[in-house]
C-alpha cells in the first residue's frame, strides 16, 4: 500500500511505523537491519522536504551532496565533510557509484538534465523523460559501491512537473531524508527550468531498511508526533541551473575559511539563504575566527522557518563544549 503524506515528516512516520511493527529482520553486509519490499511513497507538498524533527532536520548536509551531483563530482574529499559515512565506500579517493559524473557527463559526454529538458519542450507529455542512474556495468564486474537509485523520471502533466523516483535499495533512517530533499530540490529545478508548476513527488523502493542499530532513533522519531507541515519558499523564476556555478565557488571559498556577504553574492533572497545554509555549516569549521557567526548568520535569514535548524546546531555545539568534546559524537553531528 502506497505510503502517502503532505511533507516528509507525515511520509517518515508512516513508514517508520511500519518498519517497527511489519519489517522482517535480515542480516546484511552492513548489518543486521529490518526491511520492507516493494515501498511507494508519495509527497504531495515536495517543498516540505526537510524534516522539522530535531533528529532528521538536516538541509546542510543534504544541500551540500546535492552540490556533489550538480558538480559532476565523484571525489571523497568533497562530498566527506557533509556526509563522512561516504568515506567507507571510497576507492583511491572516488566514489564508484557517485550521481554527478552520471547525471551531467554519462558516458563521457551526455548532459542528461539537458536530454530531459530538450524532450519536453519538444513532447511535453512524453513517457521517455528518464535519467538512468543504474548501469549494467554496476553489477557485470565488482565495485565496492553502487548507485541506490536507479532511475528519475519526469512527468509534465497540464503545466506541473512531477517526478517518480526508483531505488533499488533505501536506508530509511540516513538516507531517505537526504533523497527526499535532493531529488526534490532537482525536480523543481527541472520545472522551473520548463516554465512549469511543481507536481507531486514519487518514490519507490526495492528494499527499504532500517539497520537495527537506529531502531531506538527511529521510535524516538515517532514518538514526537506528527510535525506541522511547512514548505521551504518557491524558487526564483528563470533557470536554477544557472546558479549552480555561483554556488559551487561560494562553497569553495567557505571551505577555505573566506568570510563573505550571502545578500552581496547573490540577488535573489531565496538563492542568499542558500548560501546561508553553507555559510552555517562551515561555521563549525572556523568558529575560532568567527566565535558569533552561527548567531549572525540566524539572524541575516530571510526565511524564518529556516531558523530552527541554526539552532540545532547551536545546541550541538554548546553540548560539545559543556562535555568537553569527551561524549558527543562529532562525526555524527556534523551532518546535521
């Protein structure tokens, strides 16, 4: 049965629920874990792309991987900062299965936003709209890491675009949130990239787990309760793809310790908030030099409802600091 909800949260607790009660246990190369075969999810306010838990609100992370797959990246050392798990997978400092080389140079050359984009304005009800993340060559020889997903599809249906996604594998409690807000992120891009309206956002997933180790996170998650449903603001109008470059510098030169104006970088308030959210997460890093950054950077927001998520990481680092760095788990935290 089809798991359906306005936001993420609203999908999150369904199926978290139905891990818990009807997941079968398995054991795994990972880890013992609990699954479900065969998940459709469906969001029909993909806006609301980010959790408003405490535990599973994480828009900087997940801004800085969908970074990595806009770049066309496959390098640990960019992607490791935000998310340090990828660093398991890693082979001579490359991810096998990374989205970015696949998304913007498959097989050497095609740009496959670009293929989708020249198809529907040619047939705006095409059926064949499909970036193919999965390849033959994945499973002909061995890799150490693989793609999850396997296809996006895009559906432009009387001027609003939605997207079905298909992953042959889903960790429900790391990497769902991520997908969500990536995949979304990249489906209203795509439709604002064809003048169109944001759809209704589709998932479904071979084999959907939990691993046993986040069983208590994840009922602590639903114990919270159904949180409200609040959408992030609309994108600019125009080409979101044109940003990307802007972006990608901006994010260079936060990782090397340059202190810059979000407003003076960027024009529009919504693309100046993005690069608030970078701002935000590298603040950790150079917090000796800015001691008061997180405080500014939460105050210079112009979407309100972002603010929570600074104070979330303000309360890990006073936490960090009360314990003396001595019980907090660094590595965990900084995805967040």
């Amino acid at each position: 049965m089809e798991i359906e909800g306005q936001s993420l949260d609203a999908v999150l607790h369904r199926l978290y629920r139905k891990l818990l009660d009807n997941g079968q246990s398995q054991g795994g190369t990972r880890g013992a874990n609990r699954e479900l075969l065969g998940v459709p999810l469906r969001i029909l306010k993909p806006r609301a792309r980010i959790s408003r838990s405490e535990n599973r609100g994480k828009p900087f992370s997940a801004l800085g991987e969908l970074l990595w797959y806009l770049s066309g990246s496959d390098t640990l050392e960019f992607i490791k900062p935000y998310v340090p798990r990828y660093a398991d997978d890693a082979v001579g400092g490359l991810l096998e299965g990374a989205y970015g080389p696949r998304l913007t140079r498959m097989r050497d050359g095609i740009d496959q936003f670009a293929s989708i984009e020249a198809l529907l304005k040619e047939r705006s009800g095409s059926r064949r709209a499909v970036i193919q993340l999965f390849n033959a060559e994945d499973i002909a020889t061995h890799h150490k890491e693989i793609p999850c997903t396997t296809t996006l599809q895009f559906h432009l249906r009387d001027g609003r675009l939605h997207m079905s996604v298909t992953m042959r594998s889903n960790d429900a409690y790391f990497g769902l949130p991520h997908d969500v807000f990536c995949f979304t992120m990249i489906q209203e891009m795509m439709a604002r990239r064809l003048d169109a309206e944001m759809g209704e956002y589709l998932q479904y997933v071979g084999s959907m787990h939990v691993y046993d180790e986040k069983l208590d996170d994840m009922r602590a998650y639903v114990e919270e309760g159904v949180q409200q449903t609040i959408e992030m603001p609309p994108m600019p109008g125009g080409d979101p793809f044109q940003q990307i470059g802007k972006l990608l510098d901006v994010e260079r030169r936060l990782r090397a310790g340059e202190a810059l104006d979000a407003s003076q970088e960027m024009d529009n308030p919504y693309w100046a908030d993005i690069v608030r959210f970078l701002q935000v997460f590298w603040a950790k890093e150079w917090e000796a030099n800015y001691p008061n950054r997180l405080k500014e950077l939460r105050a210079e927001l112009v979407t309100k409802t972002y603010r929570p998520y600074v104070d979330g990481r303000m309360l890990i680092k006073a936490k960090m600091r009360n314990a003396g760095n001595g019980d907090v788990d660094v590595a965990n935290h900084r995805g967040d």
